[in-house]
C-alpha cells in the first residue's frame, strides 16, 4: 500500500503543470508538501543552489511556520565540503543519528538548534552537478529510513532535476545532455520514436530494468520490437495511429517477459514536433505490477463473504443477470436479529458459518456453483439446470430441512428458523427481476404457518402490483390531505370516566374508500413514507389535543409511533417543536410504540425515552405480552404505561392460559408502578374481570368504535361521568 501511495504521489509530480513547464518553485511547493503529508517527517526542506553565489537558498519548506528560521541557519556548501563531496559520491545521505554522524558533522549546529535526531539529505544533481538538496527532518526518536522513503525522497529529487533542467536557460546541447542524464537516472521509462520511420532513437536505462531487454536490442529498431506490438498488435498500431494524428494516448497492459514472468504498465503516448519538422512520439510507462497485484487481491476479497467464504451479494448479482433461465432460492433466517441481540453477535456469526456450511454441502452434493451470502442473514442459490418442477420442489424442500436442523451454539441446541422462496427466471425474465420476485416471495414465506417454503407465481406478483399501487397513491395521498384521525375513547375502570383517546388514521382513498392502517401502515414503513405520515399524525394529534385543553376537556391523547419515525433521529426535536407550539399539558401527550420495535436498539431507545420524559411526554408500550422485553429493560424505560394486547382479552372467557398471562401482567405493572390499559375489550365479562383484577383502563368496542372528532366530541357529551 505504501509503494502504491508513493506511486501515486510521483505521478502527481510528474504529471503536474508546474513540472512541465520548469516552474522549479511551484514543483519544490507540491513536492515538500507531499512529503510532509505522506512521510513520518516534522520538516521538509527544498533548497537550490544559487550559480553566482554558489549558496543554498531556500526555495520551499514544509511546515511553512518554520520557514525564517531554517533560511537563517543551515550551512552553506562552501563550510561543508565533506556534506557535499558525500552528495556528490552516493547522491544521498540517510541518518538516523545526524548529530553524531560523520558525513554530517559540518551541519552539527543546525541540528542541534532545531532538535533534529535523524536527517535523509539526498542531492538535485543534473549531469553530476549539485543543484540543491532536499532535505527531510526528524525531531523525535523513530524507526530507521526505510528504503521506500529514500527511494522515494531520490525519484522527487529527479522530478525536481528535471524541473531544473527545463528551467536553466542552457544552449540546446546542453539542455539535451541536462536531459537525458536525468532520464537515465529516472524510475520511469522513457522512449523515443520517430513517426516516420517507425524507429526507435531512445530509450532509457530504466526500460532494460523492467523489461531484462537490453537498450542495444532496441534503439534503432522498429517499433514492432517491443513486447506491446508482438503482445497487443492491433492495440499497439492504433496507439502508433493516434500519435501520428496528433492524439494522445494513455493505456494499462500487461505484459509477459521473455523468462515467462509477467507485469504491467501504465503508459502514455504523446507526439512532439522538432523545430525541424519532424514528428516523434515520446512514450513514458511506469511500472504499475504491484498496484495490479494488490487490486487484484481487493477484487478476489470483494467476490468474497469474508465470514462464510461464499460468493458475496456483487458477484451473485452479476451472474444472476447473465442467467436466462434455472431457478434461484433465496433463504433468509427468521428471528436472527433477535438471535444476535440475544446471544451476541459472535454467536450469531456461529450461527450464519453453520447455515452456510450447510448450503455449501447441500451445493456439492447437487452440484450446483453459485451459492452467495447476499445480505445479514439471508443466502442465495443459483441452480442452473433447468429440472422439472418436482425435481426442484424436492430440492428446496431437501435445503430447507438441512438447513432448519438445530445448531450447537456452546452448550445449547438452537433451532434455525428458514424461510425459502424459489423463482423460475425463465417464467419472469420479461417482467421483474429475479432477486426482486424472490424478495417478493420470501416476505410471503416468512408469514406461513409451518414449513416456510413459497414459490414465486402470478398471484404474488398481483399482490405486489396492488402494493405498488397503494404505494403510488400513499405519495400522492400525503400531499393531497387524503388522512384523518379518528379518535377511541380509553376507560378508567375505577373511576368509570373516559380519561384518554388514542389517535387512530384512516385514510380517505380516491377509488377504494376509508382504508384502515391494515391496508396500507405496512407498505408505507417498507417504503419509509410512514415517517412522513407519522409526521403528520403527531402534529394533527396534538393540535386536536390543544383544542380540547382549551375546552377545559382533561383527557389525554395517544398516538402511535413507527420504529422507523421512532429511531429516524428527529423524533425528540418534532416532539418539543409541537409541546411548544401547542403548549400542550404535561403527560396530556403520550406516544406508543410497540415491545418489538423499542427491543430494536436498546441503547438509543432507552436514550429517547428519556429525552422524551423529560419534555413531560408519556411513553407507552403497545401490544405487551407479543413481544421479548425483560423486568430488566422495563425497569431501565421511563415507560408510564403498558397497553395489553388485544390477542389475550379476546380469549379471557376460554382461555385458563390467557388468564394467567394478563394476571401476571396486571401483577407486574402493578410492581413496577406503571400503568396499565387493555385493548380490544368487547364484553361485559371481559370488563369484570379486568376490574377484579385491578387493571387500570381499557378500550375496545364494548365501548366506542373510533369516531371522527365531531362524533367524539359528541360521545364525551353523553357521557353523564365525564368531566
């Protein structure tokens, strides 16, 4: 990774403007800030030596806050004939003890002065010449200059010779013989060749250290010498083509040598005329072969689910979309959520290496190559024989036992719950695609009873098109004002007075009707347009409910609240917004959201609750009893309230079960301190024994169905107990 950032910060030198054109302090500006960037270095120094007074001066320094003090005080050249001489022999000087090192002795003070410990000085030479030195500074105790960082720090010190070279206002030979020195000593290949003999006129050194082709095997042969044109004929000449036009050209190939081992390039073609009229093409390439190795080790890694070693959802996905035909089975874990926030996610990930174990069993033994891990908890197979039906029926039914048997997680046994839904995609490759029609299924499988196995058909598909209908229409109903809340009375069985109402929507559909939340609440979280119709209920909620305080009418209002609205992160500013605007009674307002949805995060739940509490809001858990909370998360909520579900009142009269269920939570909420309601109350039997039992408040039909405001305004009126 380290060559490879390095690779990219010469290029961006290389291929910089200021490079190209000799603007040496724009270069020695990108250069010393690079370096700090990407170096472990406190200072970064360019200096360049000045041919009237043979002194360094300081072009650029990076940090620049240090700038006056280092022009004052480094040494010159001419009190430190050791320091140059050793630039001169070995072109660089690598300390990681500056102040007792020999070969800089003469800059002791320096160092000394600025708490430098280790020092990489490291010559801009043209032709033999010092031209300046850059200079890279350590002030605390570190690992040894690697040979990265020198070779490195010696490739921005040739872009910098090369960017002096241009500079210098030499006569043409020189500035030639500037040149190809600093080509000779440069990482990067270099070439010449003559557009209109096709020949080559030069190359540098560094083609034969890539390539182990020597330079006499090349220069003044034909182009189709090179390994590009016998490798990559027809890509060669195009390139050869362009330059001749006038275009450049910029390719990655991969070449193999003559030992058999492989590499790649990246180069650059470009045509440049003579003052004499004649067309070159001068060709740069870098090697590229370690970046293409590591990116070849990121495209392995991302084909790969790193946890189960299967295909990942990316290359399932692109395999699907060349399948004309065959079957896909999708298998998703019910419950496993819970499973993880339960038994922790360690053993969850036990779980999901077991499941894919298996998948990848039942695949061998049916000979079937595509099996993926395409989401948390949910696995893809991709059987591409077309069989007969019953054969494929047979199959998925074989996956699904395998896969449901129990998993031995530490000393328990615990039971996979799957789900399995298989798609034809010869059948459907016209209309849907196939992970979508297996998606559409699987939520299907996932509420049968018994073995949950679906196969996709048409009458799915009708279903599906019906719920992207309503889910047109819920857009065009948010903005159309196509809602209103309907309101049912809650009772205090003590006091026999009507002390609550819970906000209830129905939605006032165009073509189908006053539709019930069942028709649509499901749809509109799965889209996430709940949080918009959620919204809007608790606005519409509490300006009813200020209306009635203004009227002296004392009861309090409770609405619903998705998970989605509940943890989408604006819930507690849309809450004190509307307390603030309505100026609504504390504990008047009191919002409830189901068992299931707060076990969700424990953690965020529990830090809103009490947010909430704290602007004087009730929270209230619904359908208690249908869900997996503990005493123990009760205990940490500030939950004012618990609304029984209706599921256990319904069968208070038959069921001796039932009846021990609500006891038991009337006699916990009891020791908690907290409230209690019980929904879907529809005898006088059920009535009674909930009073008998000290249960707080009820609702239900033997009441009042959900009225409209004006109706329940009117049913309070009735009322001869209500205040």
């Amino acid at each position: 990774m380290k060559k490879h950032r390095y690779q990219k910060l010469l290029e961006q030198i290389v291929n910089s403007e200021a490079k190209q054109v000799g603007d040496f302090h724009a270069t020695a500006k990108m250069s010393t800030e690079l370096l700090f960037e990407q170096l472990d270095v406190s200072r970064v120094v360019i200096s360049g030596l000045s041919e009237l007074t043979n002194t360094l001066e300081t072009v650029y320094t990076e940090p620049v806050i240090a700038l006056n003090v280092a022009l004052q005080s480094r040494p010159q050249p001419l009190a430190c004939p050791i320091f140059v001489e050793e630039l001169r022999v070995n072109r660089h000087v690598a300390s990681d003890n500056c102040v007792e090192d020999c070969r800089l002795i003469e800059l002791n003070g320096y160092y000394q002065q600025h708490d430098v410990k280790a020092a990489l000085e490291v010559a801009i030479r043209i032709n033999g010449h010092l031209e300046g030195v850059l200079s890279l500074e350590r002030d605390t105790e570190t690992p040894a200059w690697q040979d990265s960082e020198i070779q490195l720090a010696s490739q921005v010190a040739d872009q910098l010779a090369l960017t002096l070279a241009t500079q210098y206002s030499y006569d043409k030979d020189e500035r030639l013989k500037l040149f190809l020195s600093a080509t000779e000593q440069s990482d990067q290949i270099m070439m010449v060749v003559n557009l209109s003999t096709a020949c080559i006129e030069y190359v540098n050194h560094a083609h034969f250290e890539l390539t182990h082709i020597p330079n006499d095997q090349i220069i003044g042969r034909p182009v189709q010498v090179l390994e590009f044109f016998k490798q990559f004929p027809e890509k060669a000449e195009s390139v050869l083509a362009k330059a001749r036009a006038g275009e450049s050209s910029e390719e990655e190939i991969r070449l193999v040598r003559r030992d058999g081992s492989d590499y790649w390039v990246r180069l650059s073609v470009k045509r440049f005329i003579s003052e004499r009229g004649n067309h070159f093409a001068l060709i740069n390439a870098d090697n590229c072969t370690e970046q293409h190795l590591h990116q070849s080790e990121l495209e392995r890694l991302a084909w790969r689910c790193t946890l189960t070693g299967l295909f990942n959802r990316t290359h399932f996905g692109r395999v699907l979309d060349k399948a004309k035909e065959g079957h896909l089975v999708l298998i998703d874990l019910r419950g496993f959520k819970r499973f993880n926030d339960t038994y922790g996610h360690a053993n969850g990930d036990l779980m999901l290496i077991e499941v894919a174990r298996r998948i990848r069993h039942f695949a061998d033994i049916n000979h079937i190559a595509e099996i993926a891990r395409i989401g948390s908890d949910e696995f893809a197979v991709l059987i591409a024989d077309s069989c007969d039906v019953n054969v494929i029926n047979a199959l998925i039914e074989r996956l699904y036992r395998q896969v449901e048997l129990p998993v031995s997680i530490g000393t328990e046994q615990i039971e996979p719950k799957p789900a399995l839904a298989s798609v034809d995609i010869a059948s459907i490759e016209q209309l849907f695609p196939a992970l979508t029609c297996a998606d559409i299924a699987l939520q299907y499988a996932k509420n049968k009873q018994g073995d949950a196995i679906q196969v996709f058909n048409s009458a799915l598909l009708n279903a599906f098109k019906e719920d992207a209908e309503i889910e047109r229409d819920l857009a065009v109903a948010i903005k159309g004002r196509q809602f209103e809340l309907y309101y049912q009375p809650l009772k205090d069985l003590k006091k026999k007075t009507y002390i609550g109402a819970e906000a209830l929507i129905r939605w006032h559909h165009p073509k189908k009707g006053v539709l019930y939340p069942g028709a649509f609440i499901d749809i509109a979280e799965q889209t996430g347009l709940i949080t918009d119709i959620g919204a809007w209920v608790l606005e519409a909620a509490c300006k009813q409910l200020n209306l009635w305080q203004h009227r002296q009418i004392d009861i309090s209002m409770h609405v619903n609240v998705s998970a989605r609205q509940f943890f989408s992160g604006t819930l507690f500013e849309q809450v004190w917004e509307l307390i603030g605007r309505y100026k609504l009674t504390p504990q008047s307002l009191i919002l409830e959201i189901t068992e299931t949805e707060l076990m969700e995060d424990i953690r965020l739940a529990t830090n809103l609750c009490n947010e909430l509490a704290e602007l004087g809001v009730g929270l209230a858990i619904d359908d208690f009893g249908t869900g997996y909370s503990s005493m123990r998360y009760l205990k940490q909520f500030p939950i004012s309230k618990l609304k029984i579900d209706r599921s256990f009142i319904s069968d208070l009269s038959v069921s001796h079960e039932s009846r021990e269920i609500v006891s038991a939570i009337i006699a916990m909420a009891s020791a908690l301190n907290i409230s209690l309601t019980a929904e879907g109350v529809e005898t006088k039997e059920q009535e009674l024994f909930l009073a008998e039992h000290h249960c707080h408040q009820a609702q239900g039909f033997l009441y009042s169905p959900a009225l409209r405001v004006s109706e329940f305004g009117e049913f309070l009126a009735e009322s001869t107990v209500v205040h």
